[in-house]
C-alpha cells in the first residue's frame, strides 16, 4: 500500500513522456514538408525566371523583310515617356506599398496583429505570412506575363513604328531605301548601319509585338484593383475603393497610350499587350490567389444574405400546426414533418 503513490507518479509521468516523444516526431515531418514545399516553389519561380534572362541576354527575335515604302515602320526614334525605371516602379513598388498596407491595416482591424505562428522553428507574424503569401501569387503570375509576352516578342520579331529611324537600312549593292528602285520592293537581305544607335537599340527595333509596358502595367494594376476589392471595404464611403481602383488602371491605360505616342508600338501591339495582362491577371486572381472563392454568400442583384438550407427547410416545413391532409388526417407533428 505505501508503493502505490510511487506507482501513481510512474503512471502518470508515463504518458506525459509519450506525449513529449509524440510532439518531437511530428514536429519535424511537419518541417520538412513545408521545406520541401517552399523548395518546390523557389524551383518553379527559378524555372520560370530562365526563359527571360534567356532572350533578354543570349536570344535574337526572328529577322522579318520590310517594304522600303511602309509608313507605318518610317516613323521618327523618340525618348520613353515611360521609362523602364518608372515601369519597375509601377508593375513593382505600388503594388509592393499597397500589399503591405493592406494586409497590415487587415491585420490590425481583426484584433490579430501581434499574432505569430511557427514557420520552420520561427516565430513569425500571422500578418508577414500573409503578406509573403500574397506578394507570392502577385510575382507568380507576373512571371507568367512576362513569360508570354517575351515568346510573342522573340518569335514574331514585329518590327517598331521607328524602325527604319534606327536600322538605318543597307541593302545589297549598296543601296538604301530612299532609292527609287526600292521603293515597292520587299526587303530581306540587309543590314543595319545605325548610325547614332547601340546594337541593343537596333535589335529592341524588333520586338514590337505585343507591348511589353502594356502587359505589365495592365497585369499589375488589375491584379491590384482585384485584390483591393477583396480584401478592403472603406465603410466610410462606397466610392473610395472603386476611385483607387480607378486610378489604378488608368496608370496602366496611360503607360500603354504613351507607347504608340512615342512611336515605340503599333496600336494593335498595346491592345495584345493590354489584354494578355489582364488576362494574366483574372487567372491569376480566380485560379492562383483564389481570391473570390469564399465571396460572402449573397443572392445575386438582390444583396440579401442566404440563409443555411439546413436550418431554413427544418423551420419552414415543420410549423407548430400542421394543415390537414384529409378529413381523416392520422399523421401526428413527427410523421407530418417526416412526410413534407
């Protein structure tokens, strides 16, 4: 009898060693699962990032011929109104600075912001995760865009509004396109003597289609106005959400004007471009991010909240008093219920 306490502390101590071995061998599964998956995904964004270094450093677009007499290639060499450095702010920086406003500013109003969850042994806010999970989908589907767009360019070589301005073209029997003998003559065999231009000037002289400015900037900017309806609602005003959404596309709808202003694209290379961003963007948003898969239950054009169909067919179709079937009605409140 003076042994049972001891016996006691041995039981009892027992399973809480179990439980200690248990939590230590789930734990690290736990790890290398999330490894491998993040693994996975860095090996995806490598493999998507390969292509474009690939044409953008060793890869030459399809050398297209050209009539000496087209007006639509004759048109004078101009500077970028949108300049590479402002695209990469716009495509970049402002969605950058509105996700992580957003999810902060999300964050702080549920109450959570001081949360933390454990990420591979760290402690890490719940509003990074987000955030990094978010900034992930963004750049994916960037990626995709930007994929496309550069296989459009290098496999269609569609020669810019300027190019002749900076190929300055020499044809065969040293000959220009000014002579009269070539006027209406389609051209293949030259070469560009541009004088004043780098090598990377001719060569961008023949990567019109699609618009690149135009893809990116209408990715980034609808990506945003769609995330921004997700995730923020301005209960001060109705119209504040949908005047930054506004203002959104319209950067995107000026960087793409301001390239056949500036002689950089043909008006149907900006349309391409506009609409493969887009494009990339509603995949992205429904497909990827998923954004509007858990949308509030809401009966279209109606507004009103939908009840659950369970709990609204039990109290509908079992009423305190059930109507009679018959004069010679037998079926008690249950067997009514049952039989509706």
């Amino acid at each position: 009898m003076r042994d049972a306490p001891g016996d006691q502390s041995e039981t009892v101590s027992m399973p809480a060693s179990v439980t200690a071995s248990a939590a230590g061998s789930t734990g690290p599964p736990s790890h290398r699962r999330m490894t491998r998956r993040l693994l996975v995904e860095l090996l995806v964004v490598v493999v998507l990032v390969i292509p474009i270094c690939v044409f953008e450093f060793a890869a030459d677009p399809v050398r297209r011929g050209f009539f000496c007499d087209d007006e639509s290639i004759a048109y004078p060499f101009q500077d970028n109104t949108i300049t590479p450095v402002m695209l990469g702010l716009i495509v970049g920086l402002l969605p950058a600075l509105v996700l992580v406003v957003v999810e902060y500013v999300s964050h702080l109003r549920a109450g959570d912001i001081s949360a933390t969850v454990d990420l591979l042994g760290w402690r890490v806010s719940t509003w990074y995760v987000e955030l990094g999970r978010q900034s992930t989908y963004f750049c994916f589907g960037l990626l995709l865009t930007f994929d496309a767009t550069e296989v459009g360019k290098y496999t269609i070589g569609r020669l810019r509004p300027h190019f002749l301005a900076v190929c300055q073209p020499q044809l065969a029997g040293v000959s220009v396109c000014s002579d009269s003998a070539n006027l209406h003559r389609y051209v293949e065999n030259y070469e560009c003597a541009g004088e004043g231009f780098t090598v990377e000037d001719v060569r961008q002289a023949r990567l019109s289609f699609p618009s690149g400015h135009s893809s990116m900037a209408f990715y980034a900017m609808t990506y945003v106005a769609l995330y921004l309806q997700r995730k923020i609602t301005w209960r001060g005003s109705r119209l504040s959400r949908h005047f930054v959404q506004f203002a959104m596309l319209m950067v995107a709808w000026y960087t793409a004007l301001s390239r056949v202003m500036d002689h950089w694209h043909h008006w149907s290379d900006v349309l391409s471009g506009s609409l493969l961003g887009v494009a990339g963007a509603l995949i992205t948003a429904h497909y990827v991010a998923r954004m509007f898969d858990d949308r509030a239950s809401h009966i279209p054009g109606v507004g009103l909240r939908r009840e659950d169909t369970a709990v609204t067919l039990q109290e509908e179709v079992c009423p305190t008093t059930p109507p009679p079937y018959s004069a010679n009605n037998s079926f008690s409140e249950d067997q009514y219920c049952s039989k509706v």
